[in-house]
C-alpha cells in the first residue's frame, strides 16, 4: 500500500509538471496593457508585439522590454509601429525581429537631434555590448532629421540583415541650408564589430551605410543603396577602417534630382558611391550608378602614421583591392585614388552612358605601388590619370569598350616637381596612343602596346 502511494504522488507530481511546462510553453499575453499594440509571451525568453492602434507610441514600452535581462528576443508583427523617442539598447544579448512587413516609423520630430534607435553600451558600467542583432524590420525616419536610423556604438557581434532604411532626410531644396537635417541609414562606430547584409537603404540625406574610425573589422555585403539624389555631399558607402564592401548596388548620389544635371564637385561637397580610407580593404563585385565617383580611396590622418610603419617593413604587406566593380555614370571619375599606397585595380568595367561624358576613368594622385589591370573604360575624356608623386605603377591589359567618343588622353601625365617614376605600362588596348606631356614619357618604362 506504502508502495502504491508512493507511485501515484510521483504519478501526479510529473502530471502536474508536464501541465506546467505546456502552460510555460504556450503563448499567452503577458501583463504588459497598451493603446498601440499587444503583447505576447512566446517564451520565457522571447515576446512578439501586435499592433493595434498605428497613432499611439509605443516607444516607452519598448524600452522597458529592452531593459527586462529574461527577454532575449522582441519580434513585431504585421504592421506600423508608432516611435516617438529614441529606442535605447544598453545590453547585450538580443534580437529584434520583424515579420518583413513590421514598419517602426518615427512619428514626432525630437527637439534634439540623436538617433532613432541607439545600440550604445552604459558609460557608467564601461566595457562592451555583444550580440545584438536586428532581422526583417522595416525602419522609417519619417524625414525628421535624425543623426542615424539605426547607429551602433562599443558593439561587438552586431548584425543587420534584411532590413529596409526608409526616409532619412528631406530634399535638396529643403535642407540645402539645414545641415543639421542631414541623417545616416545604419552607423556604427568606437570598436564596434559586426556584419551589414542584405539591407536596403533608400533615400538617406547624408550617409547610407557608415563605418566610423575606431571600428574593427565590419563586412558591408549584400545591400542596395539609393540616395535618391538628396543633395550634395552625399556617399551610399562610407567605410573609414578595414573591412569587406562586396556584392553592394550603390546608385543616384549625383546630388540633384535629375540625372545628368549633377552639383560640380569641389573639395568639400561631392557624392561618393563609396568612400574608403583604411589600408586594408577589399572592395570587390559592387555595382556603382549614377555618382559623381564611383570609387575613392583617399588619406586618412587616422591610418597614415600605421601606414608609414607597415610600408617601412614591405610596401606590398597590406594590399587593398578594388576589383570586378561596375561603375555607371559617374560624371567626374570612376575610381580615385588619393595619397594610398598599395592597391590593385583590376578587372572593374567603368562606362557612362553616350549622353553622360565620363571625365576620368582612373585616377591616381600621390600614390605608390598601384596596380591597374584587365580594367575596361569608356566615354573618358581620359582612361588613365596620374598627377604628383605617383610612383611604382603597373598598367597591364587594360582597355576601351567601342564607343563613338574619343578619349582626349590615354594617359594624362601632369606634375610640378617633375616626379613622377616607375610607370610600366603593358599591352593596353585603346583606340590611340596618347599622352598628354611628351617631356614626362621618360619616366615610363617598358611601354609595350
């Protein structure tokens, strides 16, 4: 009897844990009340809000979610999200997840400019965040101005994929005097680390994709970018340490609304479809349209001491790469390279539409130890540039598509110290042989045409 007793308690004891954990296990809502939205348990770990009422913010109630440790996931359904003040995330160990139609969109311009949602570890607690992670949301700025949509700060781990960046900025005729309107897609910066795929960023009024000095190693892969020619000074890509920009569509940062009617560049106001400064890059297989430049690698302060001391040791230890690019109207050049040392250009098709005059095809500015091969260029004014102190260069089988324009130059030579050295230039195949300064043919070597 003893023994029968014993067994139907244990009997009742798993039952009544089994019903526990289905309970445990179900989703139900929790107590959370809310105008906008409803909230479901998932799990213990994991809720998914629902919205009901697209007018009401729902921002306070997010960020008390964010700041519960036991919820490691917040999902949104189908639907507009109402975001009134900026999304704070100051912990590690979480993801946000939306359904591909989950709009969060900014509904109240705030009096100060920040960013819609901030990743940014406590000052007060030090160290770093990790492991924060954003999926399938449609994020909208509502064009109020802001400093980022989505901006990273002291993350490691981080990851935005499949994500779409709407309204960042207002047109050029309103904000051409407000630079403080001027709004960044996705940012991340100080240390952060992590992967942007897959995304879509349309109609930033200053920098679609930013990786900011300071980072380490971000891979740019996989997203389009559309600047919708929001007015001047405006890059698709702009990666400022050493990374990966690969498989990326960049297009219409011509600065104006019509293609072909573009700002002219000067030095402080121009429209990059990518902007590098590291010296450790690759940029390969991006297709690049309607820029200004399709491509610059120009100095940076912040790398040229590192620089200098890795070039000491081996000018060829850390090479960046630009190649299988194609780059499409850019009215001023295609790919720029300014004061870098150590790059290889190759294989990268660079043309302008008939009615849209490429100005310069490559150009190479104070910089050493570059490699330009297998490139294709046309409707240039000139194929290949060089100016200043540009020494140690190869230029190997490259050539002009057929076109009806007639390159002024094949190679412009222009110097004031006369020190330009160490030019070979190898079996390219364009419609002339021409340079622009006979006195400086000298200082190339091995022509073989």
């Amino acid at each position: 009897m003893n023994i029968l007793y014993k067994v139907q308690m244990k009997f009742y004891y798993l039952l009544i844990l089994g019903i526990t954990f289905f309970l445990g296990c179900k989703t139900t809502v929790i107590e959370e009340k809310h105008e906008g939205v409803s909230v479901q348990k998932v799990s213990n770990t994991e809720v998914k809000l629902i919205a009901k009422d697209s007018t009401k913010d729902i921002s306070l109630l997010l960020n008390r979610l964010i700041d519960n440790a036991k919820i490691k996931k917040i999902t949104f359904g189908d639907g507009t999200f109402n975001i009134a003040h900026t999304i704070f995330v100051q912990r590690s160990n979480i993801t946000f997840q939306g359904s591909q139609r989950s709009v969060l969109k900014a509904t109240v311009k705030q009096k100060e400019k920040f960013n819609l949602f901030f990743v940014n570890e406590d000052l007060r607690l030090g160290g770093y965040l990790c492991n924060v992670h954003y999926k399938n949301l449609i994020i909208d700025g509502n064009n109020f101005g802001f400093l980022g949509l989505l901006q990273f700060n002291r993350v490691e781990n981080f990851s935005v994929k499949n994500c779409e960046f709407h309204n960042g900025g207002k047109t050029t005729k309103d904000n051409k005097n407000l630079p403080s309107e001027w709004t960044d897609g996705i940012a991340c910066s100080n240390k952060s680390q992590g992967k942007i795929i897959g995304n879509k960023v349309i109609g930033m009024s200053k920098v679609g994709i930013y990786v900011a000095p300071g980072c380490n190693t971000v891979e740019v892969s996989g997203n389009i970018v559309d600047m919708r020619n929001l007015g001047v000074n405006r890059t698709g890509i702009q990666c400022l340490i050493n990374g990966i920009i690969k498989d990326n569509v960049i297009k219409n940062c011509t600065g104006a609304g019509i293609l072909g009617q573009t700002i002219e560049p000067t030095d402080n106001l121009i429209n990059l479809g990518i902007d590098v400064r590291p010296y450790n890059i690759r940029i390969n297989n991006n297709k690049i349209e309607n820029c200004q430049i399709g491509i610059e690698f120009n100095h940076s302060v912040l790398y040229d001491d590192r620089i200098k001391n890795i070039q000491k040791l081996n000018p060829r230890l850390s090479v960046s790469s630009i190649n299988d690019n194609t780059i499409l109207n850019s009215s001023f050049c295609g790919i720029s390279i300014t004061n870098r040392d150590s790059i290889d250009i190759g294989r990268n098709n660079i043309y302008n539409d008939e009615n849209i005059k490429l100005g310069t095809g490559i150009q190479i500015l104070g910089s050493n130890y570059i490699t330009v091969k297998n490139n294709v260029i046309e409707n240039a004014s000139q194929n290949i540039f060089f100016i200043n102190n540009s020494k140690n260069i190869l230029i190997e089988n490259n050539s002009q598509r057929n076109s009806k324009i007639v390159s002024k130059y094949e190679i412009e030579l222009r110097t004031e110290d006369n020190n330009i050295k160490n030019i070979n230039y190898r079996k390219n195949v364009f419609k002339s042989m021409k340079f622009s300064n006979i006195d400086l043919i000298d200082k190339i070597i091995n022509i073989d045409k």
